[in-house]
C-alpha cells in the first residue's frame, strides 16, 4: 500500500491521518500515551530525606507522583545468617544492631524466644528492668523520629528539641546497660546486671524532664499552620490496607484499629500495668504525629508504675540454673546485689570448678533442646518478631526477625501516588523506618 506523504501519514495501526493542513497533528500526538511526558527520579540512597541508605524511584507526571518503587538491601549485614556462627548469647550482641534505634526491643524478643525453647521463667525483677529498659527505648525511638521528621520538613526547632530530649534517654540506658547504644543488655535468662543504686533516683528526674520536653514538643507543632497544613491529608491509608499489606504499631493505630501486642497478646505482665492505646482515626502523616506523642507520654505512665514495683522486688535478675547463667550471676544474693567487678574476681579466685564452668559458658555456650518458637513484642515501629530454630546444638540453625521497617514500607507507594513530591518526603518520614532493621 502506498501512501502520499504530502498530504497523509501511514501509522503503525494501519490509519492514515491527513496532515495537509498541519492542524491535525497536535490532536493526533496529544492523545498518544507515548507523548505523555514522565520524569523518572532516584531519590537516595544518599537522600537526606531517605533516613539512610534506602532508595525512592519515583516517576512523576509534573509534581504528582504516579509510580513509586523502593530499593533496598544497601545497609545489608548478615545479621541473620551471622548468628548461626555465634552461641545463643553471642547472639544478643548480633540481633541488637539491627533496629539500631530500638536495640532493647530486638535482644528481648530475641531472648524471650530462646527462654520459650529452655522453658525457663525468668525472675521477676527482671522482667520488671526489661519492661523499664524497652519504654524508655520507645521514648527514645520515637524522639529521633520527631527529630528527623522535623529536620525533613524544616522544623529545625523540632529537630533541636528532639535529638536533645534523646540525648537524656540515652543517659539513662548508659547510666544502667554501660553503652548509648548496641547494649546487648538483655541476655537469655535475664538481664546482664542489675540497676545501679543511683539509677531509680535519676529515673524519676527524667520522667520530670521528659514530660516537659513532650508538652513543649506539643505546644511547638500542634498548633503551626505550616506543620498542620504539610502533614494532614498526607499519606492516607485505611485500616484495610494496613491490614492488606500487614502494617502494625503506630500506622495501623493512626488508622484507627487499637491493635497493640502489649494489650492483645501481653508478655512480660504488660497486662498489670495501667495505660492506654493510643488511637486516631485520620490515617495520614498528621495522626501518626498525634498517636506517637501520646505514645510517650502512656510510655512514661508505664515507667513510673515500673519503678514502684522494682522498689519492693528485690532478687535476681538472672535465671538460677547452673547450666544458663555464668557463676558470678548465680552468687548473687538475695538482695540482688553481688555483680561488681571485686565480687566476680572473688568468685573466680576462689573456685576452680567455677572458673572452669564460667570459661566453657562464654566460649561453648549453653544448649537449647531442638525446636522452634516465636515471640513477638511491640517495639516503636509495630510488631517486632522472632523466630528462633535450635538444633539442639550450642548455636541457633536459624534466626529470623519479622522486622516492622520492612513490612511498613511496602506502604510507600499506596502513600505517596497521587501526591506531590514534598509529601513522599512525609510520608516515608510518618513511616519511621530504620534500614538497619530492614537490611538485615
């Protein structure tokens, strides 16, 4: 088939358009779809705004965001796989690098998993520190959350505020574990040590501290039209889809759904304490603000209850098996007391068969009885689990976390098409990811 060209074009379909008169090709191209101009945009994984290494490509139509793809595996370390080569407690100081802002929350579900395998009930007193250690840790979270969103959007007052008001949790948990951060604090069976004598006085300060950073936190933002107006009606999703893509914690309660492990599946006598579950029903960026302040501030009720009954339980803080705990945590007293470093040197210098027993624990390891379990506890970001396998031997055949940074960010995209290119920003922001976990 021939076609003059002079006054009609031949297209791929088989239609011819005459172009004589030169005014039919706009009409023929502008409702071409390939004629639709798309920007592609990688936003990381350098981004600041991308708390990380964790990589945006967007696809944007102008400033409306029509496809959003995330990347991830920069940060990636091999937690996982690495503890196969460790014993179980070596495992602790492997699993708390991971949610580097909420270490407490991974070494408990961790070692709560392995104490479900032993079947072992650890004291009392020391579920009491654990449940001290992981709220203060949710404060904490919570605050380089505010801080970072806010430097995001340019709230720098915020970002100030908030990173000063973390600086304060992270004296507290250097004050009881020994380290800011990566505290393997939490050990199977118990806890590592005790709280020092002057913890619970400077506790009580903090709570003081605390409460005014949160109200001043508060009155700062809740009222700013520029805050207001960047982050209501910004990222919206329902309870339905939470539910679709298996978002929990602050997400899923901004929603609406009042769903926290804490109060739905209790552990560690959650279930004794007297607090409430934060919710709103808005689904955007302006209702995780408002679900996650008033988390801290349910977090310092928890606290406050904490240290009461702390006061009236005295004991240990590790397990009384000879088989778990190292000599110098079983010596301790029934006060609680016995774990400086002159009461360890005496009972290494003063027992063979203890310093013997003590060398095979730290360098062997003990044995779990073959099996699987898993345990799951609510950290900052929604449900933190972990599933632990033994073989039997002296190291895990598997450990695997069910980590909420890489659950919730599959939401990104329902969050950000349809919207501008600043509210990706909110959004992922209002997700709180943390790539450590995400990349494990």
């Amino acid at each position: 088939m021939s076609t003059d060209y002079s006054t009609s074009r031949q297209t791929t379909e088989g239609r011819v358009y005459n172009v004589s008169g030169g005014g039919d090709w706009d009409s023929v191209f502008g409702s071409d779809p390939l004629r639709e101009e798309r920007l592609v945009v990688n936003m990381g994984p350098q981004h600041p705004s991308t708390h990380g290494v964790l990589r945006l490509v967007l696809e944007l139509e102008g400033e409306t965001v029509t496809d959003a793809r995330l990347v991830v595996g920069y940060l990636h370390t091999g937690i996982e796989k690495t503890t196969e080569f460790r014993t179980w407690t070596q495992g602790t100081t492997l699993v708390t690098r991971c949610d580097y802002l909420a270490p407490i929350f991974n070494e408990t579900a961790y070692c709560m998993a392995i104490e479900k395998l032993l079947a072992v009930q650890v004291p009392a007193r020391a579920e009491l520190i654990r449940v001290l250690m992981m709220e203060i840790n949710r404060i904490s979270s919570h605050w380089v959350w505010l801080a970072t969103g806010g430097m995001e959007l340019g709230a720098l007052t915020a970002m100030t505020n908030g990173f000063r008001a973390r600086e304060r949790c992270l004296d507290i948990m250097e004050l009881v574990t020994g380290l800011r951060m990566n505290h393997a604090y939490v050990r199977p069976g118990g806890v590592a040590q005790d709280l020092p004598d002057n913890a619970i006085p400077k506790i009580r300060q903090w709570i003081k501290e605390t409460d005014q950073e949160i109200t001043g936190v508060d009155k700062l933002l809740r009222g700013q039209p520029i805050w207001i107006n960047r982050l209501k009606g910004v990222g919206w999703i329902g309870v339905e889809g939470c539910i679709s893509l298996g978002l929990t914690g602050p997400m899923l309660r901004a929603a609406g759904l009042p769903w926290d492990m804490r109060k739905t599946e209790p552990y560690l006598g959650y279930e004794t304490y007297d607090f409430d579950i934060p919710t709103d029903d808005g689904g955007d960026c302006w209702s995780r603000f408002v679900v996650k302040v008033a988390e801290m501030r349910e977090s310092l009720r928890i606290i406050t209850q904490v240290l009461e009954r702390i006061e009236q339980t005295p004991g240990r803080v590790m397990v009384d098996d000879p088989k778990i705990a190292w000599p110098a945590q079983l010596s301790i007293g029934p006060d609680g007391m016995g774990t400086s470093p002159a009461h360890v040197n005496r009972i290494m210098n003063s027992s063979m068969e203890s310093l013997i027993h003590h060398f095979k624990l730290v360098t062997e390891g003990f044995r779990v009885p073959p099996g699987q379990a898993y345990v799951a506890v609510e950290s900052p970001r929604g449900e933190l689990g972990a599933h632990v396998v033994s073989d039997g031997g002296t190291r895990p055949y598997r450990v695997h976390l069910r980590e909420p940074s890489f659950i919730n960010l599959q939401a990104t995209a329902a969050l950000s098409i349809g919207g501008q290119v600043a509210d990706v920003i909110a959004s992922v922001a209002s997700l709180d990811p943390v790539m450590g976990g995400c990349d494990r």
